[in-house]
C-alpha cells in the first residue's frame, strides 16, 4: 500500500491534474476561441496551482493567507468559464462533470484552509 500523502500534497496534486485536464479539454475548443474562453480558462486553472504554491512558499501567514484567497478566485473563475463552455457545448458532459467534481473538491480543501487560518489569526 502508498504511503498516505499528507494534505499540501494531496491538494497540490489535485491542482496538477486539475490544469492538465483543462488544457487537454480545451484543445478542443473552436480556434476561434484561442485569444478568448480557451486562453483565459487556462490561465485561471494554471493560476490556481500557482497562486498556492506560491503562498506555500511565503512564511508569513498574512501573505500566504492572501496567496490562498487569489488561488481560491481563480478557482471560481475557472468554474464559471467551465460551466459557460459547457453551455456552450464546447465540451461534453463527461468532461464538465469530471472537471466540476474535480474543482469542488480542490475548493473545500482550499476554503477550509482560509478558515484555519482566519482562526489562527
């Protein structure tokens, strides 16, 4: 059995797959879309990890705590351009639903980190 990964691991792993999935989603997506939808949703979901792990790297809680909460916007900006090309049926259900799943989860991981942290302050 692997070695159980301790929680900054697990997360930064989930954002990892979480970026390479929007870039492989999004190569799909109409060519006339690469300078719009397609540029900014990956620039959001590269922008989750690394806004995280930059925050990680800080020591000082009050910057990591702000690195955290632009990690966690980016995360709902990138669920709104998924859920908008969905609608848009530049991506199949499956996909959205893998890619929404995906980004609820890495959000509660990332909230209940802010929420640590504002009750440590």
């Amino acid at each position: 059995m692997p070695p159980k990964q301790d929680f900054h691991t697990q997360l930064r792993n989930k954002m990892d797959t979480y970026a390479h999935l929007v870039y492989i989603t999004t190569k799909q997506f109409p060519k006339d879309e690469i300078y719009g939808i397609t540029s900014q949703l990956r620039r959001s979901a590269l922008s989750v990890s690394l806004n995280y792990i930059e925050g990680y790297a800080r020591m000082r809680s009050k910057v990591q705590r702000n690195f955290i909460e632009i990690s966690y916007g980016s995360l709902q900006e990138s669920k709104y351009l998924i859920e908008f090309s969905y609608k848009e049926k530049y991506m199949s259900l499956s996909e959205y639903k893998l890619l929404f799943l995906l980004a609820d989860d890495i959000g509660k991981m990332l909230w209940g980190m802010l929420r640590k942290m504002s009750h440590e302050s």
